[in-house]
C-alpha cells in the first residue's frame, strides 16, 4: 500500500505492507533513526513521535494509519541551526545519559509543554510516565522540562 | 576536595562540564546498532523454546523454507558441522549456541531464521514446526541439590548432580568460636531474587564477512569489545577466524548495566550466517527475548547469622548461599571468583570473624549471573549485611544509626584488612551517615513515627551504610578468561595542541568522552573541549577489559592520568630545550612551563606540542603521544550512607518512599554533574528490584515477568526525588584520588528500603521481608497479623 506522509515538514511516501509498522517506517525506510524501539508492548516510549501534534508510540501504530497525516520526529525539533527549549534543557541540566530513551522522552515533553506552559513538578512526572528511562532517574530529566518550561515562557524556541 | 585546579575553559577534575556526547543524542543522531543498515544486509530472527526442559525430537524447517524471501533455517545440526553448537561462557562453562539434544529453559534458542527482511524473518520463525518431548524440569535450586533429582547437564560425562561449584572463603574454626561465645546471635533467610538489567536497547549486532579481505566487523551491543574479539578467536579459530582479522564495533550503546557483558547465541548464529553467507547479517532481539533469554542478576538464596555482644558490637558473620545459575554459569565474574567479591559482606564494620560460602547450581532456567548495574555480587553481600545489622539492632533494643557507628570500622584504622581478606583503600564511614542523619532530620523522624505507631499509623526509617568495591582490578588476582584486567589509554597530541584519546572502556551513558577528556584536560591543561575521545572500535583503540563493575574512572581513567604523565614528562624535556633551561628549572602549572623565578618565561602546552613535531630536540623522537596499560595496586572502597522513609498504606500494603538522602564518597569527583547523574539512576536501580521487579518462573520452569506487561521499571511517577549530598575520601592509591561511582547507589539502596519497611513493622513482629517488597506481600503480612484498615 502507498503511504504518503509529511514527516518533520517534508513530504515523503513509501510502499509497505498492511502490517509495516510506523515506527519501521520512519526508521528502517525513511531512515530517521533518532526514533528508537525499546520494547514491543508500548511500555517504554523510546519510539514516541508525534502524529498531527498528538504524541503516539510508533511501534504500535500501523505506517498506513499515519497515511496523509503530519509526523514530527526528534529530528524535527531543531529548526534553522537553533536547538528547541526542550533539547537545550535536557543538555544544560543533564537529562540524558545513554541517550536511547531521550527522543522519545524529547517528543513527549515538546507535547506536554505546548499544552501545560507551567507545570508542576507532579505534572511532569506524570506526563513522562509513559516514557521509560533506565539511566537518569528522572530527576534531571524533570529539571529539564522545567528550564525548557522557563525558556519558552521567556519567549525562547 | 579542594576547588578544581583549572579554570572553566580548561574544564578538568571538578567542572560541571557539559556532556560532550549530548549535541548527537539531542537531536536523534547517535549511532546505536540498529540504526545502522548495510547493502545487501540480511535479517536473523530466532525460534525459541515453550519448554523449561525437552528433548527436540525433529525440526521441520520445510515451511519456512518455502517463505520467499526466508533463506535458510539455521539449527544446531548445521552449526555442530563447524563445532560452533556449544560455546565457552566466561566462567569456564559450557553454554549452547544453539541445541542437537534438548531445550534447557524457556525461550532459548532453538533454530535461526536468516532472511532479507524482518517481517519475513518473524514470518519464517512462525513457520518452522519443533517437535519436543518435555522432560522434568528443575526450578528449585535447593530441590536441584536434592539426591534423585533429574541430572540436568547430561552433556557432561560423569555428571551426576546438578552442583556446579562450592566456594568458601575465610576462617570457619575462629567464626564458630566466636558464635559459641556470643551472647546474641540472629539468623534469617534472605532471597535476592532473579532479576533483569532491562537497559532500554537490548542486544543486537550486526555481523559483516568481508570474503574478499577475510575480514570479519562486528558492530554489537557491548561493554567489553577487546575481549570479545579475543574470544571470538579464539571459539572461531578452527574455522579459520583470526584475531587480526576481526573487528569488533561498540558503537553508541542504550544502557549496559552488565547485561551487555556476556556473549548471546544470537551474536553468534549470526556472525556463523554472515561467514557462510558473505552478506551483513543483522539480529536484534525484541524485549521479550531481551528479559527471558538474556543474563539475569542475583538469585541468591542467603542464609546470613550475625553473632554479637549484648552491648552491640558485632563479633561474627556466617553466610551460606545456593546462587542458582540456570542451565549454565554464564556469569561475569573474574575468574578466581565465582561468586564475585561477595566477600565484601562483612560491610562496613569492623569484624574479627567471618566466614562464607556459595554452591552454584544449575537448574532449567537461562544461563547467567551478571551484576545489574553492581560490581560483582556486591549487592547481595550489601543487602545481606545491611538487614542482618539492622536485624541485631533491633533485637537487642539499640537504635540502627547508633548501631552502625559503633561497630564502624574507623577512619584510622584504614588501610583497613577485613576478615574476609580485602584491603580497605579509606573511608569515614561515621562522616557520611552523621551528614546523612543531619540532612533527614533522624530524631525528630523517629519522634514522629514514635507518635504515629501510637496511632496505629505504619512508618519506617531505614538506614543503609554500605562499603563498595571497585575497580577490578589488580592483575595478581583479577583477570576474565586469563586476561588480566587492567585497562588502558592511549593520547595522542597533535601539532596544534589538539589532541585525541583511546581507551578500552566502552561507555554506555557514563559519559566517558566528557569525563576522560577532563581527566586529560587535568593533567595536561589542554581544554577538554579540544580532546576527543574515542573508545569501542578494537581497530584503533588500545586493549582494555571493558566498562562494568565502576572500573572506568578507576582503571582506564588512571590510565588516561598516567599516560597524559608520560607526555607531561616529554613536554617538560621539550620546554627546557625551547627555553634553554633544564629540566628542574621549570614550573608545571597546568597547561604551561615556566621557568622558576622568570614567570615570564613560560611555554605552554600547545607551543611544545607544536615544537615537538617541527622543533624537538636533537636526539629525541619527534611527536608527543603515549599509551599507559593501567594495573591498579588495589580495588577502591568507595561507601555511603543512606536513610529512607517510608509510609505503609494499611489497606493495600502499598509502600511509599516519602523521603530518601542519600550521602555518597566516591573519592574525588571528576565532573559533579555527572556524578550526581550517576548516583541518581543508580538509586532508581536500587528502588526498582526494592519495591516492584522480579523475574520469577512457575514449577514448569514457565516464566513471570517476560515483558513490561509484568516485569516493572519504575516510572517517573513512583520514582522517589532523591535528595543527595557527599562526603569526600580521595583513594590513596588511585592517581586522581577517585573511587568510581557508577554502581554504588545500587548496591546501596535496597537495604535502606526493605530496613525502612521492616522497621515500620517490626512491632508487629515482621523481622524479614524479602524484595521485591510488593503490596500484594505487604498486605497478606498485615492480615496475618491482624492489622486492618
């Protein structure tokens, strides 16, 4: 079947199967590989990307579901050479170690931030909880969210 | 510790340096192994077994065959063609690449599929029909010691149980003195149960013969890429692979923990399909593979007595443990130890003596027996000695906190030799628990929970004040498979003041290319900005034994501190000619020469690099390089102390970590953002097999807790908001004064929770509950005892 998507603003198209998975899309035929897979029961939310502004997990949706729709990956945030508050957040307060987790964890939090410009430190907690980091123990990740919450409240990217 | 000797531009030991690896990770653009896709590449997917135990009786491969697009069925008739059906495990054992017989546990390997996508890989391990007949299968290994029991490794003549090894160590005759005189001794049983590393990447590899060159690449997931070239050898040698011919890849790698240490069947099938084939062969297992196939930690069956004296001070330690291995001890452990350094479990206390031993035994379930995010076998010995202290304080009447200082070993007696042998490099181990008691406020914590049992309300605080060892370690008694486990670095510096650094350690999130390139920055004054690191490709750097056991910073980061020396001494012969004085007329600060009392006349760094490939010295070789193999004197003790509180919800016995401090000593630190990092996750590992993970199988040897439907990592949500501080103790033997700091919020952590959760009990006479605390246990405890909502 014919999948024709806009993935961080371009448009791209590509032939697969019924049962070709979003995320084997963006990875292994558009190969944006920032997207990673981490578990195969929508636990971790290492393959989170964003389905016309909603985050979804990618390994559980279906490449032809995303058929005419707008995908945004972590390959998406940065825009004209400048990175996105998120992604300056989680460098400047150490939210990342392996790094495997962080595009999920990036894409959930540009989300969450568009929707809850000040959130609490609870909030935070709970919309990461669908994204599993194995490294960090979420403090700094919390942090980061939080500086990339400043930032754009400031007016920043 | 002092402030940092360098300024912030330079960026050496002390600076919250920022991650020189995150630019890439922030935007999508690391290089794990599945991100990366060759031409022609083919796809591995594996069949594996329903069965704890049987017998393969026929393999019809016929359908999956006829799958276009499936290439070959691969089994372990075709691998026992070339002798590669069984291989070594890194305890000397014997494991399966893949079975001619029989099945030892569920989801093992069973046959490969080799085809040119993964959908059709999948599709071909639907296709391929096993028939089996189901032997009686082991769980138990108290049961698998049992005469009569079903002998399991019938692949071994003359094997007629299923005991693999006993291990004992210290003086049994001077400890059962010492219980016989005790006026108070305590016993309990303690289970560590199987639990599972689960780094967000699970393993994989992709494994290209190169025909033409002869030449075999292999990019993997793991942690120790020199040595498994040289096993690789050293199995494959007879089919013609050698070691200068192969090439193994780490590239940047979704967490380790120790679950990345070991050699998996799948690495091998497909290194055996890419060598018959000629084609790249890639095979990444799923999450479910990932928790039921690959190495587990712990499982330990402890039985732990502490003897003492009325006034508290501890007199003796017995420990006897059945470490169940699975079908295999495919642990990685250096080789004189099978069980590790569980030795350390006399702790932080000063014991006149001890005595342990441990049966390894085999039983149907997967091979295994790495550290989850420990050095060897050290949480077992922590969590064993830090619930057997909290125990006796309890039961004679003492306060924990005041129990533990007591028996401290102190600070002057250090270099400390413990009972069971080791030489404590330092510690304070009274200074971390005061801070950690000041930071919670202990007394007015044990006011409240006095005032809340009055009202029948369930609150604990548990204290942990663990001794770490790292750094494995000094080559007289540490080695894995004969290789000595030193590590190393080697610095090249270019003309221009530049420079680049290998080591043969391989981070997995640690942070190496930030941290070493501030150890280099340290010693020489060249910027860490302008230092690259590079570590995990054996083609180009130096042999090292690999990252795991928190022997980075204490091996390999030596390493890069004695060879960045080396070239500190050069440089120094170099500045003498170019400012024609001698050699101890000049002063070392970091990054320039000056020559004493002429400030004024000084080289920097970057001017005799720059000198030493167009202007060095008659006589002298050009260049400014150098390469330090490491062979640490000792292991390092880092240590800390560690308060939890927790609330216990009466009605559904949920426990709730209301509080947790944590003081650490790792020595000196060389980038504190790192190491609070550090320290965080390595709590979060500790909580995890504290409260929620365990990998338990029922009397079919059928596995509970195969996926993240039922193996729980801690979320955001349940994760306590550590609260963190230090104490420091630089190691007198380590050349930056650092101890390695990885693991130890680990190995610490679990005790301070089940102490906590004991201790809001303990009136209700609970004396022991075994992790993972769930509610489900902690209610049916509180029912027993008649405690209601």
């Amino acid at each position: 079947m014919l999948v024709q998507v806009t993935i961080n603003g371009e448009k791209r198209e590509a032939e697969v199967e019924p049962r070709f998975l979003l995320v084997h899309l963006i990875r292994d035929v558009l190969r944006l590989t920032g997207t990673h897979i981490g578990c195969d029961t929508t636990h971790c939310g290492a393959c989170t990307v964003l389905l016309d502004g909603r985050p979804v997990k990618s390994c559980t949706v279906l490449a032809v579901q995303a058929h005419g729709k707008e995908i945004m990956t972590v390959e998406g945030l940065e825009q004209d050479g400048k990175l996105h508050a998120v992604q300056e957040g989680f460098w400047q307060e150490h939210g990342l170690q392996c790094g495997f987790c962080t595009p999920g964890m990036l894409m959930t939090s540009y989300a969450f931030l568009k929707k809850t410009p000040k959130p609490t430190e609870d909030e935070i907690r709970w919309a990461i909880s669908g994204n599993l980091c194995r490294c960090t123990g979420y403090v700094n990740i919390v942090k980061s969210i939080e500086y990339a919450a400043a930032k754009l409240r400031e007016g920043g990217a | 510790m002092m402030g940092p000797k360098t300024s912030p531009e330079v960026g050496g030991m002390g600076h919250s340096v920022k991650r020189k690896e995150d630019p890439r990770f922030i935007r999508g653009k690391g290089t794990y192994v599945d991100d990366i896709q060759l031409p022609g590449m083919l796809y591995l997917d594996i069949v594996r077994s329903p069965f704890a135990h049987a017998k393969i009786k026929k393999i019809d491969t016929s359908k999956a065959l006829a799958i276009p697009g499936v290439l070959a069925v691969i089994t372990g008739q075709d691998l026992a063609k070339y002798n590669l059906h069984w291989m070594p495990t890194l305890m000397s054992d014997t494991q399966m690449v893949l079975p001619v017989e029989k099945v030892m546990y569920q989801a093992q390997e069973v046959a490969a599929v080799l085809a040119t996508s993964r959908y059709i890989a999948a599709d071909g391990v639907e296709a391929v029909e096993v028939e089996y007949e189901p032997l009686p299968v082991v769980v138990d290994p108290k049961k698998a010691l049992e005469p009569g029991a079903p002998v399991l490794r019938t692949d071994k003549k003359d094997k007629k149980d299923n005991h693999i090894w006993h291990w004992e160590w210290g003086d049994a005759a001077a400890t059962d003195r010492a219980f016989r005189e005790a006026e108070v001794t305590v016993k309990e049983d303690i289970y560590l149960p199987r639990i599972h590393v689960a780094s967000i990447e699970t393993c994989g590899c992709i494994a290209h013969f190169d025909k033409v060159m002869g030449k075999l690449t292999v990019w993997m997931t793991t942690q120790a890429p020199h040595a498994i070239r040289t096993v690789f050898a050293l199995v494959a040698g007879h089919v013609g692979l050698a070691e200068h011919k192969i090439r193994i890849v780490s590239p940047d790698i979704g967490g380790g923990f120790g679950g990345k240490v070991p050699v998996y069947p799948g690495y091998v099938i497909a290194v055996a399909a890419s060598v018959l084939t000629g084609a790249p062969v890639k095979w990444v297992e799923d999450r479910m593979e990932n928790l039921q196939a690959d190495s587990f930690a712990r499982d330990y069956h402890i039985t732990a007595e502490l003897a003492a004296k009325k006034d508290g001070t501890m007199t003796a330690l017995r420990i006897k443990t059945i470490a169940d291995h699975g079908y295999a001890d495919a642990a990685a452990n250096p080789s004189k130890f099978p069980a590790g350094l569980f030795h350390i479990c006399t702790g932080s206390y000063d014991f006149k003596a001890a005595h342990v031993t441990v049966d390894g035994v085999y039983t149907n379930k997967p091979p295994g027996g790495i550290a989850y995010r420990c050095s060897f076998r050290v949480t077992e010995a922590v969590h064993t000695i830090e619930r057997m202290a909290d125990l006796m304080a309890h039961q004679i009447g003492m306060d924990p906190a005041e129990f533990r200082k007591k028996n401290f070993i102190k600070p002057e007696q250090f270099p400390y030799k413990s009972a069971l042998g080791w030489e404590y490099d330092s510690g304070n181990y009274a200074g971390a628990l005061n801070l950690a008691m000041q930071k919670i406020g202990y007394a007015e914590l044990r006011r409240e929970q006095a005032e809340k049992r009055k009202r029948g309300e369930l609150m604990g605080i548990g204290i942990s004040s663990f001794t770490e060892i790292v750094g494995a370690g000094p080559s007289k008694h540490f080695d894995i498979l004969g290789l000595k486990m030193f590590d190393s670095c080697e610095i090249r510096i270019h003309p221009t003041g530049k420079a680049i650094a290998r080591f043969g350690t391989k981070s997995q999130g640690q942070g190496h290319e930030t941290t070493y390139a501030q150890i280099i920055a340290e010693e020489l004054g060249i910027p860490a900005a302008d230092i690259q690191v590079e570590e995990g490709d054996t083609d180009t750097a130096p042999y090292g034994l690999g990252t795991y056991a928190s022997r980075s910073t204490p091996v390999a980061g030596a390493a890069g501190a004695m060879a960045a020396r080396k070239i500190r001494d050069k440089a120094r012969k170099i500045a003498a000619h170019l400012l024609e004085a001698a050699e101890d007329d000049l002063v070392w600060e970091p990054g320039k020469f000056s020559v004493k009392g002429a400030p004024n006349r000084f080289k920097t760094i970057q001017d005799v690099a720059f000198a030493a490939y167009t202007n060095h010295p008659q006589g002298m070789e050009a260049g400014l390089e150098a390469v330090s193999y490491y062979d640490p004197p000792n292991l390092t003790y880092p240590f800390g102390s560690y308060i939890c509180v927790v609330d216990i919800d009466k009605g559904t016995g949920e426990v709730k970590v209301r509080r947790f401090v944590a003081v650490d000593d790792c020595g000196n630190i060389i980038n504190p953002m790192i190491v609070e990092g550090q320290i965080h996750g390595g709590l979060t590992m500790g909580f995890a097999p504290a409260l929620l993970e365990e990998i338990s199988y029922d009397e079919n040897g059928n596995i509970r807790g195969g996926s993240f439907m039922d193996y729980l990592l801690p979320t955001a949500v349940e994760t306590p908001k550590w609260e963190t501080d230090k104490t420091t103790t630089p190691s007198p033997h380590h050349p930056l004064g650092a101890k390695g700091v990885g693991e130890s919020a680990t190995v610490g952590a679990p005790a301070a929770i089940a102490n906590a959760v004991v201790d809001a009990l303990w009136h209700l006479g609970v004396r022991h509950i075994d992790i993972p605390i769930t509610p489900a246990k902690v209610w049916k405890l509180l029912r027993e005892k008649g405690v209601t909502e």
